[in-house]
C-alpha cells in the first residue's frame, strides 16, 4: 500500500514482517513449481508456519494480536486484541534462537517462551547473558561456528554458552552437557511442530505430501529435524534465507480488499444479485488504485465468498467460481462449498448453506524480480571452493559427536551426503545424517531424506 493508505489503515501493517516471509515463500514456491509447501520462519523469539497451495498463502478473515501462545488459528480471541481484517493463516509458537532453556518446579526441562531478547541475549554473544538458549545448545552441539557468525562480524563464545548449559540443565539433570544441549533443541522442535501440525493435519492435509520451506535466522538449523519428526522428506532453504522477510516486502503487491455483507440461504440468493455487488466493489477498488498511481490495466481481481452451515458459528471463505450464465451457480457454490467443509473438519451434511459475505481482492503487482535471477547474480564467474575446517557435531544419541564438513551455499555444486553444515552470513544449514543436499537452479538448497 502508499505510505498515505498506510496512516489511514495501520491495522493492515500489523505482523507485516511474518506475513512477507511468507509472500516471498509463496513466490519461490510458485516459480520453482512446488504446488504444496509449508513455510517455516525461525527467527531470535518466535516460530511461525504457514499453509500454501498453488503459490497462494491460507488466509483468515480476522486474527488477534497480544495473547497467549496463537497455537491453533481456529479459535479466535484468547485474551488479546481482536482484528477484524484479512490477513495471511500464520500459525505462531514462542520457541526461537534466544527463547530461555529452564527447569521447572517438577524438575522438567521447558524451553521458551521467556526469551534472552538481543539484549543480552544467549550466553555465547559474550553481552551479559548467562541463561542457556536455543542459541547455545546450538554452539554447544557444533551445529554454528564456535568462533564467530554473520560473517565473522559477530564474535562467539563456545565456552560462555558450555558453562551456562552445564551450570543450569546438565547437572541439576544429571546430564552429560552434549545431552541436555540437545534436549534443550528437541523441546524446542517439539514447541516448532506445533506449528507446522496446526497448518497442516489441523487443516485437513497430511504434510508428508508438502515441502518445508524454511528461512530465519535460526529456521535452517532446525529445518531438517522437523522435517524427519513430520515425515516430510524434502526441505527448501532459499537464497538470503536470514533475510528473507525483508525480500518479501520488495515482492508483495499492491492490495486492497473488500467485503459486502449478505447473509442470506444460498438457495434463495439471486445471481443477479451477487453480480452486482462485485461490480460495484470493482470499481471502488478501480478508483482507490488510480489514486496510488496504478494503472487500471494492471489491476487484476480475485472473488471470494464466505459459506457457512446455518447453525454454525464460523464460516468457510472459498474461491468464487467463474461461472457462465448457462451453468448453475447456486449448485456450483454448494458442491465446492461441502468438498472445503470435508477437507477441514472431516465431514459434511445436506443441511442449509448459508451466504455470509461476499469478498473482493484488487491487486497489482510492483516488479517482476526472479528467484532465478538473484541466483545468477549470488554465484562469481570464476568460483573456486575454500574448504573450512571440519567439527565435531553432536546427533543425538544414535549417531553421537560426528566428525562434520562445513562448507559455504556456493560450494554446493552437485549432491553431498550429510553429515554437513552449509555456513552463511546470515544463517546456517544443518544437514543430518541420512540426508543430502544439493543446489538448484533458483539458488536454493534442496535438503532430501535418503
């Protein structure tokens, strides 16, 4: 939107960062043509994951803002502020780099959501922390550089981050220090799938049949083990997967949306009707994009409207068909209508449907920038590999301290067998063992399960 549209309507600005790591996910997935996909951010406080089908993100009609842990979308207004506009179906768990490893009074291990926060943050950025964190069981278990990240312009301390871990999980717990780094990073996986269920299996689809497609700061760490636990056997790391957000925003579009109450059985809807009112919001929508500059010709819209059994409490928002005046709308709606009602809940009946709401998106879009040009751009034109020294890394108790190559985006010019770590300024990529990578023509890191 303008920066006028925006003093007008700040509501529609609210979690804009999630909400373009997954529009730039989106746009990835649809030019690489995976028709099924669930993103998955990762950044220093919080996880979010995101369901998208045919290069579109899941959408809600409203969310919140200011609660409690947003575990499961489907139910609305736990405590926080409620927003009455649409916005992308992000899904949101307090576990990331800097969320606290701690001991409860049962003597469980908990990780988040009380975080370290950028300041002082985990033990190992050496500014005043001493609590252990993702981030530190991380350094501890060789999965990030013990020495330094973001391009060695951050220093890290290994040591600071072992002494936190074993001052305050491994020894309460009777733990060696290697064990409770990484129970420290499966509590967290377990907080992160979550996330990813609640986008997927809560949504009526089995996510064995997605790729992850993973980008944060710390996401790409974690990618792999989240993707073994679900099942899924392909994850995507995208090019600048630590800024990926901010790429988002340079791909999102122009958008407004509109709505028109209804409210009415849809057996006694007239088509005519319902012509009409789209119409009308069209060229509403046609006026405010002239006033943002756009051009009416690059103006394209897409119509939505929301069903419901009548009984109901909350309704469905679906695709509205493109129909000729030769076909049966009213049948149309209800048949796509039952088939989105047996996909999300498991069921459907021949009970009254009822129309709550007609939808209108205006859109147009800013640039035609490709993934596949940014990869062209990232590679030098004479490129030779500089091995990096290998580590130690800790993979759990089947597979133990593995020695471990480590390696830059850029190396990966054909498939490589895990265990591997890729190094990046803004991010690292583990690669366990049982998996491989390899780098495709969009620049991205395909991880696969063997």
């Amino acid at each position: 939107m303008s920066s006028e549209l925006a003093r007008q309507k700040p509501a529609f600005m609210i979690e804009s960062g999630p909400a373009a790591g997954v529009l730039a996910a989106a746009r990835m997935a649809k030019e690489a043509m995976f028709d099924r996909v669930l993103s998955f951010d990762m950044g220093g406080t919080t996880a979010k994951a995101c369901l998208i089908e045919n290069g579109l993100p899941s959408e809600k009609a409203a969310g919140e803002i200011g609660s409690g842990g947003n575990v499961s979308t489907h139910q609305f207004y736990k405590g926080g502020h409620a927003l009455r506009v649409p916005s992308l179906d992000i899904v949101e768990v307090g576990a990331g780099g800097g969320s606290i490893a701690w001991i409860d009074g049962s003597g469980a291990l908990r990780v988040g959501p009380q975080s370290a926060g950028a300041e002082p943050g985990p033990a190992c950025y050496v500014r005043g922390g001493s609590k252990p964190t993702v981030t530190d069981a991380n350094v501890v278990s060789g999965y990030m550089n013990p020495q330094a990240i973001a391009g060695s312009t951050m220093r890290i301390d290994r040591n600071a981050a072992w002494d936190a871990i074993t001052h305050h999980i491994a020894k309460p717990l009777g733990l060696g220090t290697y064990e409770a780094a990484y129970g420290i990073t499966q509590i967290a996986n377990a907080a992160m799938m979550r996330a990813l269920r609640a986008v997927s299996t809560e949504r009526g689809r089995d996510p064995r049949d997605y790729t992850l497609v993973s980008f944060g700061g710390a996401g790409p760490i974690h990618a792999a083990a989240l993707a073994e636990e679900m099942e899924i056997s392909k994850v995507l790391v995208p090019v600048f997967p630590g800024l990926f957000s901010a790429l988002g925003l340079l791909l999102a579009d122009y958008r407004h949306d509109y709505i028109r109450s209804v409210v009415t059985p849809l057996d006694a809807i007239e088509p005519n009707r319902i012509a009409a009112l789209y119409e009308d919001m069209q060229q509403v929508a046609l006026e405010a994009m002239q006033k943002e500059g756009i051009l009416r010709e690059n103006v394209r819209f897409e119509s939505y409207v929301d069903l419901k059994y009548g009984y109901q409490l909350q309704e469905l928002t679906i695709p509205f068909p493109r129909v000729s005046a030769s076909d049966n709308l009213l049948e149309n709606l209800a048949t796509r209508f039952r088939a989105a009602h047996e996909q999300a809940f498991g069921y459907n009946t021949d009970d009254v449907i009822e129309v709550v709401s007609l939808r209108l998106r205006a859109l147009a879009t800013v640039g035609d920038m490709k993934f596949s040009e940014l990869a062209a751009k990232m590679v030098p034109a004479s490129h030779t590999e500089t091995p990096s020294e290998p580590r130690e890394a800790y993979f759990g108790p089947q597979h133990g301290l593995l020695q471990t190559m480590v390696c830059r985006r850029i190396d990966i010019n054909s498939e490589r067998q895990g265990p591997l770590i890729v190094e990046e300024p803004d991010t690292t990529v583990v690669v366990p063992p049982g998996w491989s990578i390899s780098r495709d023509t969009y620049g991205s890191l395909i991880l696969s399960k063997r």
